[in-house]
C-alpha cells in the first residue's frame, strides 16, 4: 500500500491543487462557512500527510476537512489521529447525498484511482459539481496509464 504522504508527487499535487486556488479565488483560505472534502484514504500525523499539509499552508482548519473512504479501518484511523476533522466511511456518491444538509464545499479534491475516460470518473465528477453550491473548486485526479492492464492513454 503507498504512503500517499510520503510520495513528492501528491505532496507537489497539493501544493499546486493550493496555488491554483489562491490563484483564481483571490483568497488565501477557504472561508469559514465552506469545508474541503476528499477521498481521504489513510491520513498519518506526518505534516506531508494531506490534511496536515493543507491545515499547515493555511488553506484550512482541522474541522473543515470531510474525508471519505470505503474502508472503515481507515476512517477509524483517521478518527483517531484527527478527531476534529469529519470522517464518513462509505461510497463517494452514498455520502454526499446523504450528508446534503452539511455538504458545503469550497473544495473538493476527488484523487481517484482509475483510468481518466472510465465512467466512475464522469459519475463522480458529474455529481459533485451537481450537488455543490456555486463557487466551488472541483480537482480531479485520475490515472493515464494503468500499468496492470497495459493501457496507455499517453505513450510512456
């Protein structure tokens, strides 16, 4: 399983995921009534670890990440290493819809583990945008080139 904090590529990825947004929204910070939600997976007490790194820059609070994966051990996990943040344990989809009176993000940031042209990502992307409120910034993660299965989207 990856260390996802201690890969330089994601740890790059939100850095400029950060700088974009400064970039086009004019602020430094998501505003205290908006909330950054992410497919969370497993969130170390590292700084490099995702919702360290991003409290650490000043984008967020503790208490503005909503993280979300299909594995309750990891949810567990989290819940205990960063109490303050919120953690849903279920499908992507499941969650946002269920959690519609809460679900109010500045940003979401969907690091997805499938090919870019595969449906998930158009169900997933598609149904974020719907379900958030205006002003929100959506990245979108997906992989190019999936080694297992030989198939390329860029030459490697």
């Amino acid at each position: 399983m990856p260390e996802f904090d201690k890969e330089p590529i994601k740890i790059e990825a939100r850095k400029l995921m950060i700088d974009v947004y400064r970039r086009h929204s004019g602020r430094s910070a998501i505003s205290v009534d908006r909330q950054f939600w992410s497919l969370c997976s497993t969130q170390s007490g590292r700084p490099t670890s995702e919702i360290n790194q991003l409290v650490r820059l000043g984008l967020i609070t503790k208490d503005q990440y909503y993280g979300v994966d299909w594995d309750n051990r990891k949810i567990s996990a989290n819940e205990k290493k960063h109490p303050d943040a919120h953690w849903f344990s279920s499908d992507w989809d499941r969650v946002i819809k269920r959690e519609h009176k809460v679900f109010n993000p500045g940003i979401i940031f969907l690091d997805l583990t499938s090919m870019a042209t595969t449906p998930l990502v158009f169900r997933a992307t598609k149904r974020a945008l719907r379900r958030s409120p205006p002003d929100t910034y959506l990245f979108v993660n997906v992989m190019i080139n999936d080694l297992y299965r030989h198939q390329f989207l860029l030459p490697n």
